[in-house]
C-alpha cells in the first residue's frame, strides 16, 4: 500500500491533499492509522447492519429485519472479520461459522467470538479449537 501511495504522489505531488490519504492499509511509519483494522470490521457490520434494516432488501430476501437472532458464516478471522464478527454478536447475530486457511470451525448454537479471538492469538489460527462440533470421523 506504500508503494502505492508513492506512485500516487509521484504523479500528483506529495503535496496533493490526497496524497497519504489515497490509499489505507499503510504501515504506520508511512501515515497508517491505529484502529484501521477495528474500524474496517464495524464498517462491514455497519453494511451488513443497514441491509437487514431495509425494508425492501429484507422483503425480497424473506428475511425479518435486524441483525438479531440471524445466524452468520464469517470468512476469515484474522483482522477485518474477527471485528465484524465483535459487532455483530454484540448486536444478537449469532456467529454460526468461522472459516481461516487452516480450519473451519462450526458449532450451530453460536461461537464465543472472545474465546475464539483469545485461541486464535494464542495458538496462531483456530486449527484444534476445542469449542466446536466435530463432525465426520
């Protein structure tokens, strides 16, 4: 993402109003920001939120409104969907499935998204959660 910013400012001068702004994701050393990360998954919470709040998506979806009660898959988990998964489950979504490179955990009754964010951190992945339901052999 640095890379391109500087491309950016290459071709339109760091003195562009755009010019550290054009991109997100930097390094902080480069003008990222603290936070990012946390405030990409409350804005898809926010879209997903908005959705289930629309009358007209929600009729033709033959869904109830709001986020409550609703059970989601989450892919990925290591940033951007651990948040939404946070904001989602505060809102009464029930976070049904997790899917990472390593692993896909499911438990139908819903995942503590806390257990599961502390596991992930401590052993790099959620490969050998202990909190989910085992099936197949």
């Amino acid at each position: 993402m640095t890379w391109m910013m500087d491309t950016y400012q290459m071709i339109y001068g760091g003195e562009d109003i755009n010019s550290e702004a054009c991109v997100t994701g930097k390094h902080f050393s480069r003008g990222g920001i603290k936070g990012s990360i946390e405030a990409k998954g409350l804005g898809a919470y926010y879209g997903i939120r908005n959705m289930l709040d629309n009358d007209e998506f929600c009729k033709k979806a033959k869904l109830s409104k709001g986020i409550a009660g609703k059970t989601f898959t989450i892919q990925g988990f290591a940033r951007l969907g651990k948040w939404a998964s946070h904001y989602i489950s505060k809102d009464g979504g029930i976070i049904t499935t997790i899917i990472t490179d390593d692993v896909a955990i499911h438990d139908s009754k819903g995942i503590n998204i806390e257990k599961a964010t502390q596991w992930y951190r401590a052993n790099n992945g959620l490969a050998n959660y202990p909190d989910f339901e085992k099936k197949g052999k």
